[in-house]
C-alpha cells in the first residue's frame, strides 16, 4: 500500500502533512510541468473521465484532489448544477481560482480547501465524484474510499484517473527507466522542490493498480468496479457504483 511513500524521509511530519508541503511548493509550475511530463496526454484521460461521468448527467459533482481544477474545468462541459473541487494544498487552490474566474466558471464551481478523510459534506450528496492522480496521495486510502462512498448518491458514479505500471514488454521497461530516471530530473529543472517528481514517480510505481485497485474498491463498499489501462498501461481509469 502507499501509505509508507511520503515525499520527505527526513521529515517527522505524517503524509498528510508532506504532501500539502510539496504541493504548496510546486503549485505555481504544477500545471507547465504536469504537460511536459505527460507530453499532453494527460489531457486526452481526463476528456476519459469526463465522458464516463457524463453518461449519468450528474447534477452535482465533487472532484476530490482537485489540485488547479483542470477536471474540475473539464467536467463544466456536462452543465452540471454545481461541481465542487476540494483539495488539501492551498497553494493549488490558488492557481485554480484563478483559472476558473478567467474561464468565467466560478459561479458553477466552487473550490474549497479540505480533506479527503473527512469532508463536510452530508451523506449522499453527489451524483458523481471523481478524483485524478489523487488516491496514491492519500494518507489512509481505505478511510478516503469509505469518505467518498458516503458522500455518493445511491446508483452514483466514482471515477479514478490514477497511474498505473505496463506490464508487456517494451512498455514495461520503458516506463520504469522513465519514471526512475527521466522524471525526477525533469522535476529538478523546473521545480524548486527538488524531491516532489521522485516522491511522484515511486508512489505511483507503488500504487495497486488494476483488479488490485478494484478489490480495495470492492472492499470498501462500492458494488462494482472496473479498470480501463490507457496509453499502453501508463495510466488507468477506475469506474464504481454505490
């Protein structure tokens, strides 16, 4: 389980802690960086994502982990009533506001600091929840997954963009030298905290991911799961029902 990854060995601060840390620290180059790393294709899952959510024509949303609202954004395109973006770091908040008040949105989105072990919201009140390259970053992965049942309407939709590791060849091994070595020092040049794309790239090499992931989903009470690889396994999108 991830929960053991943290972004700084050295630190005595929890997980939790770390990861607002390294956040906060990498907000402002989060977005440039993210493209780089991707080469765009992370734009291409998210568009995944949005259509899977779209197919119940949810009227309010919540995007758990929602960093600098990039799906949050995305998912406006359905015209929901309301999305709600929650993320622990308010540095990425910040660059999200300002995103969604240039794109004119901030009246249907709201972006709220929070935890999501423990959001203040009352039992089942979204139709869809989402969360995008933001499970491995949780501190207690079982207590999110039972957070965000709660929260979802009966017959909602969870959907979880996640990385995940190729497992034929040459994929495979592509991806853990890029991942090992490439990532991190393309983190190091534009980002001023020089562990956060390490931290990146070992949670997400350590992450459960397909029928593993679904089990956890099972596991903590969701009544269906399945897993989709995208980009030859790189990456995975997750569906589950309440």
């Amino acid at each position: 389980m991830p929960e053991n990854v943290k972004p700084y060995k050295d630190s005595t601060l929890g997980k939790k802690e770390q990861v607002t840390q390294m956040f906060d620290a990498i907000s402002e180059n989060y977005d440039n960086l993210n493209r780089v790393i991707s080469f765009g294709i992370d734009v291409k899952w998210r568009k995944k994502v949005v259509a899977i959510v779209g197919k119940s024509q949810p009227k309010k949303i919540l995007d758990i982990a929602t960093g600098t609202g990039d799906l949050a954004i995305m998912l406006s395109q359905l015209h929901p009533d309301k999305i709600i973006g929650l993320d622990i770091s308010e540095g990425m908040l910040s660059v999200g506001k300002e995103k969604i008040a240039k794109a004119g949105l901030s009246e249907m989105i709201e972006m709220i600091i929070g935890d999501s072990e423990n959001m203040p919201f009352e039992d089942a009140s979204f139709d869809a929840i989402t969360v995008s390259f933001g499970v491995r970053n949780f501190a207690n992965l079982d207590k999110g997954l039972q957070e965000i049942k709660r929260l979802l309407k009966p017959g909602g939709t969870f959907v979880v963009l996640e990385t995940s590791v190729p497992t034929k060849f040459p994929f495979k091994q592509g991806y853990h030298f890029y991942t090992s070595f490439i990532l991190p020092v393309i983190g190091k040049l534009f980002s001023k905290d020089n562990v956060a794309y390490s931290y990146l790239s070992e949670s997400a090499n350590s992450f459960p991911f397909g029928k593993k992931f679904n089990n956890i989903l099972l596991k903590n009470g969701f009544s269906t799961a399945t897993d989709k690889p995208v980009t030859f396994g790189v990456a995975s999108i997750y569906t589950a029902t309440k």
